[in-house]
C-alpha cells in the first residue's frame, strides 16, 4: 500500500509483473451483462452464447445462378450425347429455394432451350452448386460463444440470423489525459482510449479535467489515467489515487514503463499509465490488456506466432522487459530496449516478451510475436 506521505511520489520498490497480473486476476470480475445492438457491436465481448433462432437456409437454396435440374436425369449428358429435357429446367438466380424435383444447379452454359425443351450438355452431381437447408446453421446451433470477442464477420452473420440483440460485458472505462504537453496535442491519452475499444470497453476520453475530480467520484466500471505517474514535481496522479483510494503498486518490474501504478477507488480498479508513448504502450500491452480481460470476461487471448529471433536480445534480470520488433527475412528483430522513440515504434510489427529471469535471447531463438494494436 502506497500513502501520500512524502511531497514527491517515490518508488521504493519494483512490483513483478506476475505479481500485479495475479492482483488483477483475483480482484478484478467481468461487469454486468447489458444488452447491444448486434450489427454495431464489432469489438465487444458476448456475455452469453448466442443460438441461431431458426434453420439457415430454411430450404435448400441456389449457389450460383443456373438451371434447376434433377441430377439422375442428366446422368449421361455429354456435348457428344446431349440428354434432351421436356419441360426444360427452371431458371434460377443465386440465393434462390430450388424446386422439389431439382437437387442440383447447372452452369448457364450447360443447357441450350429451345421449343420449350432444353438441350443439357453436360451432367451434374446431386447437390452441385446447392446451398442445403441448414448449410449454414441448424436452428438451435451455437454461433458464438460466452468471452468471445465480436468481429466484423460474426456481427455479420449475426445480421444474416435476424439477431438484433445480444448480451455483452461492455466496461465503461474513463480515460483521463494527466499529462503536460510542452508543445502539441496530447496524443497518447486518444491512443489508449482508442485500444480500449479494440478490447470491449467502452472510452469515456476526460480531457482537460483535473485527476482529483475524477478520483472523487469515478462513475465507471474503471480508470486509465495517462500520465502523472513518475517522481517529476509535477506529477501527483498516484499520491491522488492514495488520498481518495488505495494503491497497490507504484512501481511495476517491466521496461519500458517502470513508474506505472494499480490500485482502486472502493470497486473501480485505477490503472495509472506513464507519460510517455512507448512507455503507456508496453505498460497497456502487459498489465492494461489483463484487466480488460477480467472487465470483459473475454477468453483468455491467443498465443502469438513463434518466429526466430534474427538478432539477439541483452535484458536486465529482475525486469519484464516489452520489446517491439520488426518482421525480416530471417524473422523478427528488435527496434531497441528500455526506451523505443516513434521512429521505431512506426517500424515495430509486434512484440515480444522477455521474462524477467532471462539475461536476454540468443540470435535463433523462438520468441512469440504477439500482435500491436
């Protein structure tokens, strides 16, 4: 626990990453579910399982558009040996129920009419270009599952079920720009509201707003402040978080982002992101990403790809270190450490992670590369 002691914030200790994770994990539940709009709902994370509602198709339907034909009818059909068709077949477009004595739909070209009867020049297979009913989904089929995380083709096919509505865990999270802009705009506080909404939540961006007043009364699911969080005379973010909540680390054991800080005002967990880029970046990626997990019930994210290290890695014992790489052609090499300027983070493709028991890797090694948002 950290108090508001001293007039300047100092960090006396470094809190391991697997430590702060497993704070996270314990204190740290899914919100309540709400109800969404499916088709606006890319990013957000299912509370419950969605169920189709009624078989799609409903019929056996077209795949291209053609003619309608029973497969045993044309069995032979050859250009040499066309089999002659009295009615010819009904046209069909894609996307259109077949009749009850067709199984199959020929190419255009395939058939030539004339006379009301048909020529067919070519045989077909029993359910050739047919979509059957329930192709895509049987009434009663599970289409997404509880912790998934929504994207464009499942809001999609949510759209192609008729399902309007469904439940999700959407955490409204309050992102507060503390930092001091010398020259410029603030663009590190918009970037990490903007990750938030890639991982479910949904940003509240506090600009220009003093910490103290948001502290005071939060009225959020969490708190990401940006900024405030080092032992410069300007910086009070966590000696704030002290006075009107509690601070668990000041301090985290990764790099870059060592003077970040977690704690909670009463339920609302407070995640406090240094001031600089590269910095809130790799402290988002390694402890911010694990809380709106926890905020959103998602499942837990997929493993990176492993790809061979070009270049070796040296990492200081005792420090998760967060390093953002660049694919080659002999795999993936690292931008730097410690400190990454925006020339290397425009170059950087991914990351990877160091644990801090590793002295560093080696030239050849497997490292997994997860992905940058």
């Amino acid at each position: 626990m950290v108090t508001a002691a001293s007039a300047l914030q100092r960090i006396t200790i470094l809190a391991p990453l697997s430590e702060i994770l497993s704070k996270i994990e314990a204190s740290v539940s899914p919100v309540a579910a709400t109800i969404a709009v499916s088709d606006a709902a890319v990013g957000l994370v299912l509370a419950a399982d969605v169920i189709a509602p009624a078989s799609l198709p409903p019929y056996a339907i077209a795949l291209q558009d053609g003619w309608a034909v029973s497969s045993e009818t044309i069995v032979d059909a050859s250009a040499y040996a066309p089999a002659v068709l009295t009615p010819a077949p009904d046209w069909l477009h894609a996307g259109q129920a077949l009749p009850r004595s067709a199984d199959a739909v020929l190419a255009p070209d395939a058939a030539s009419i004339a006379n009301g009867y048909a020529e067919i020049h070519a045989s077909a297979a029993r359910g050739e270009a047919v979509l059957a009913a329930e192709g895509h989904f049987a009434k009663g089929a599970t289409v997404c599952r509880a912790g998934d995380r929504l994207r464009a083709i499942d809001c999609a096919i949510l759209s192609a079920l008729n399902v309007k509505k469904i439940s999700v865990h959407a955490p409204r999270i309050k992102v507060v720009s503390a930092t001091t802009v010398e020259s410029g705009e603030d663009v590190i506080s918009p970037f990490i509201a903007s990750i938030v909404r890639t991982r479910g939540g949904i940003p509240e961006f506090v600009r220009g707003a003093h910490v103290e007043a948001v502290f005071s009364g939060p009225d959020a699911d969490a708190v990401i402040v940006v900024g405030g969080s080092g032992m410069g005379r300007n910086d009070s973010s966590v000696h704030s978080l002290a006075r009107f909540g509690r601070v668990d680390f000041h301090g985290f054991a990764i790099s870059p982002g060592q003077t970040a800080a977690f704690g909670g005002i009463g339920a609302c967990p407070v995640l406090v992101l240094p001031g600089r880029v590269d910095a809130a970046l790799a402290a988002f990626l390694s402890v911010g990403d694990a809380l709106m997990t926890r905020l959103t019930g998602a499942r837990t994210p997929k493993p990176g790809t492993h790809v061979r290290l070009a270049k070796k890695v040296t990492s200081t014992i005792g420090l998760s270190e967060i390093i953002f790489v660049r694919h080659t052609d002999d795999g993936v090499e690292p931008l730097g450490t410690g400190f990454f300027p925006l020339q290397a983070l425009a170059r950087a493709s991914g990351w990877i992670l160091v644990p801090p028991a590793s002295e560093g890797l080696a030239a050849g090694a497997s490292v997994e590369v997860r992905e940058l948002p």
